[in-house]
C-alpha cells in the first residue's frame, strides 16, 4: 500500500481524537488530525475527571503517572443524600477518581502524538467528505481561505455533538434534550469546601462544585424555575443564589473567568461505522455530565478503535474486524446514556414519592454488596465487558487486570508500544515470528491458564493448559 491509501485522517482534536491519532502514528500509521479551532490548549475545561478504566489505558501507554503528579485523587464521593460510593475496593491500581482538568489530559496527549509524527492541521474546517471502495476524500477550508482534498483509507470522526463528520455521511443523531438551562461558571472562592468533589440536590435545585487545581472551581448548576434558552445571560448572583440552595452556601464565588448556560442532550448515532468513516466520542454519544463519563468514554473508544485500524492497515486482519468496533463500544455507548440520565433524574426528582424511592435506590446501593460493584463498575468502566463467541472461556471480553508478571514486571508495562500480551505457563516458547506485534510473558504465580490480551486490555482468547497447536489457532485467528 501507498502512504495514502494506509493512512487515517481523524477529524477533532479533543482527549479522544488525539489518543486514537497517538495511537495509530505509535503504530506506525500516517495520521493527519483535522481541527478547526486554532493551535492552543484552552484552560476552559469542559470534563474534569478520569475514572480507573481510563487511567489504566493511560497506564498502558506510560501516561498516567504524568496525570496522576498533575491531578488529585478522591477515594470517596458523595452523590445526593446518603448516597457515597467508595472507590478503595476497585480491582485496580487506580481505586479512585481523578480530578484533572481536560486541558491537562489534552497537553499530555497532544504531545505523545507530535512525537510519534502526527501531522495536524488547525484552523482547517471540513467542508465535504465523499467515499469509495479504495478510500475517502475530504474536503477541507485552510485558515486562507483556501480548499483542498485530502485521502485517506479511513476517517474518523471525534469532532463533537455537531459532528460535521457524521453530518456528511447522513448518519442520524437521534435523542432529546433531558435537562434545560444548566449553568457553568469557573470562579473563585474565598470559602474552600469541604469535599474535592461538592454535589447535592433538592428538588428544585442542584449544584455541582469541582476545584480545578488553579485556582478556580468549576460550578454546574440548575434551578426548576428558570429554565431559559441557551443564549440567555448568566450572572454571577444567579449562579450563587442557585448554589445557595442546593449547597447552603455559596463559597464566596466571585471573579469568574467564564459563564455560560447550557442544556444537556442523550443522543447516540444508530451506527458508529458507515463505509470507511467511523465515530467516537462526543460525535458518537452524548450524555448528562452526570457521572463525569463523557470524556472517559470517548476515551474508551479511541482504545477499542486505534488498534483495529492499525490492525486491518497493515495486513494483519480482514476489515470485518472493524465492524467488532460498532458490537463492542454502541452497547457500552447505550450504558453510559442510560446510568448518567438515571443520576441525573434523581437528581431532579421534587414528588415526594420519587424523593422517596431515590432514598430506597441510594440506601441499597450503599448497602448490597453486588449492587454497588456492579454501579461502581458502570461509572469507573472495569466493569464492561464484550461480546464473546458462544462456548469461549469465561475471561474472553473482560476487562484484564493488571496482573504480575514473571521477571517483576506487570501487564499494563507488557502492553506498551501497541501489541498482544501472550501470558502462558511455565515452558511454553516464545513467538518470534510474530515480531513486535506480541510480546510473551509468564504468570508471576503458578497459574496454568493462558491468557491472549489485545493491546486495549481485554482478553481475546483464554484457555486452560491449551497445548502448542491450540496457541498456534488463537495467534494465528486474532493476532494475525
């Protein structure tokens, strides 16, 4: 193949455009990012918060130490009323959330993909897109004025809720608004609160409180009784005297840097592939910023995405592994919907009898065991699993926890660099002709099952004391 007809063009510069064009470049596709917006990381951040799933895949890129120094970890939230869910018994190194803004999260990115040769284009607008059986053509608005097409096998697009992407492919976004005229400032306090994380609600009113590390604290809320359009003004008392009632107090807000007023939609694409054009993220799924899911699970989509493409680029799978992308992330997409609109409507409940059953919700996902991991495992995303063929080891599709491995190392630090994880019993050989493709490790323990990790950390295929040939099948069907 050319250099045109092997590369990927991704459309949107945010967390999950860059890690899926740091991904692809790592592996040695030609990636050209398309961003309208102009070359510069803006500190007005719109997520703030990492969740363990996502921070393992950053673990297994080498990144997350980098946020976890920048960030502030909080074991422990609390959501409305009684409500607390405790993060410290999470299967993993990450028992906790991480308080990051999205700039921090974008700089980090934005430079793994420059330096594995990510070409981007800003201030450049898409303006058309057509396909055929070879590739896609985009059409594209420089910062001049002046067009030109570009080629590429595939592209995605990670450019938003108003994806012009999905747009020109003719893919529907279908949904409606939940919650109407939110209101979003960064301020000041002169009053600190007492938690990293300060939510409550009260029928008619709730309020979210984040710190951003800066100085400034991120507010998010809503007040029943004024419900205006998006491009009415906000001011600085209406935020304080809303957050008044949810909170008690206001903390003293003053000095805003930024205030805008929003409504918050759920809307899912039917399909996250048409042809030779894919989406991710916010272009794929919208959601309440109940939860603080967004980003993640864009996120989570560039790590499904990234390494198919590369996959099926350089000769290494059929492009029916593509189609795993839309059976594997639309379900979880669904999920996410689902969870953040249910936190968000409790939040909103005013009748007595819903107040009521929220408590009744509330009490037994504090108190039943299963119930709470099971909620715990939705929010974070160590919970997930995918679609396996009838008949396969219980462990194909779950999630791979970050095992020791022989020598002192452990899985996340095998996975770098893209590959396949072979972890096998004592004995077994090693793999050469698979180059870097797979890396072949051992149990630290006495462990005889042998377990095929794909390079997002979910197992492909596992088996108890498998012999040479039936290790042989699994490489040959899923690492190629």
């Amino acid at each position: 193949m050319n250099g045109t007809a092997r590369s990927v063009i991704v459309v949107g510069s945010g967390p999950t455009g860059l890690l899926l064009a740091g991904d692809l470049a790592t592996a040695g596709v030609p990636v050209t990012v398309i961003e309208k917006r102009p070359h510069r990381i803006s500190n007005l951040s719109r997520a703030f918060v990492l969740h363990a799933r996502t921070l393992e895949q950053f673990e297994a890129r080498g990144m997350a130490d980098e946020l976890e120094r920048v960030g502030r970890r909080l074991a422990r939230f609390r959501l409305y009323g009684r409500l607390s869910l405790d993060l410290s018994a999470l299967p993993s190194r990450f028992n906790h959330i991480l308080v990051v803004p999205q700039y921090e999260v974008e700089e980090v990115l934005e430079r793994r993909a420059t330096e594995a040769g990510v070409r981007f284009r800003h201030e450049t607008e898409v303006t058309g897109l057509t396909q055929d059986a070879q590739g896609v053509t985009v059409e594209v608005r420089g910062p001049g004025g002046g067009t030109e097409s570009l080629r590429a096998a595939y592209v995605v697009g990670a450019d938003g809720m108003r994806s012009t992407v999905r747009n020109a492919v003719g893919l529907p976004f279908p949904g409606r608004s939940v919650i109407r005229s939110l209101m979003l400032a960064d301020v000041r306090v002169t009053e600190q609160p007492g938690e990293l994380l300060t939510f409550n609600a009260v029928g008619d009113a709730f309020a979210f409180l984040v710190p951003f590390g800066d100085g400034y604290h991120r507010v998010i809320c809503w007040d029943r009784g004024r419900e205006l359009p998006d491009d009415a003004p906000v001011g600085l008392d209406e935020i304080k005297a809303t957050t008044r009632r949810a909170l008690g107090r206001d903390f003293g807000m003053h000095d805003p840097r930024w205030m805008s007023r929003f409504h918050s939609d759920e809307r899912q694409a039917p399909a996250y592939r048409a042809g030779r054009v894919f989406l991710a993220g916010d272009a794929a799924h919208v959601h309440t910023p109940a939860g603080a899911q967004g980003m993640n699970t864009g996120l989570q989509d560039a790590a499904n995405l990234s390494w198919k493409l590369a996959a099926v680029l350089q000769g290494h799978a059929d492009d029916a592994l593509l189609d795993t992308y839309q059976a594997e992330r639309h379900p979880v997409g669904r999920s996410v919907l689902l969870s953040s609109g249910g936190i968000v409507r409790a939040a909103m409940a005013k009748r007595p009898w819903t107040i009521a059953l929220r408590t009744a919700v509330a009490s037994v996902i504090d108190t039943v065991g299963p119930v709470r991991r099971k909620a715990l495992g939705q929010v974070t995303g160590i919970g997930y699993r995918y679609p396996a063929p009838r008949g396969s080891h219980r462990f194909t599709g779950r999630r791979a926890p970050d095992v020791a491995l022989a020598g002192g190392t452990r899985l996340h630090e095998a996975l770098r660099g893209g590959r396949f994880v072979l972890i096998t019993p004592e004995g077994a050989g090693a793999r050469a002709e698979y180059k870097d493709r797979l890396a072949v490790e051992r149990w630290a323990s006495g462990r005889r099952t042998t377990v095929l990790v794909r390079p997002d950390g979910y197992v492909a295929w596992a088996a108890e004391s498998a012999d040479e040939r039936t290790i042989e099948t699994a490489l040959a069907t899923h690492v190629g």
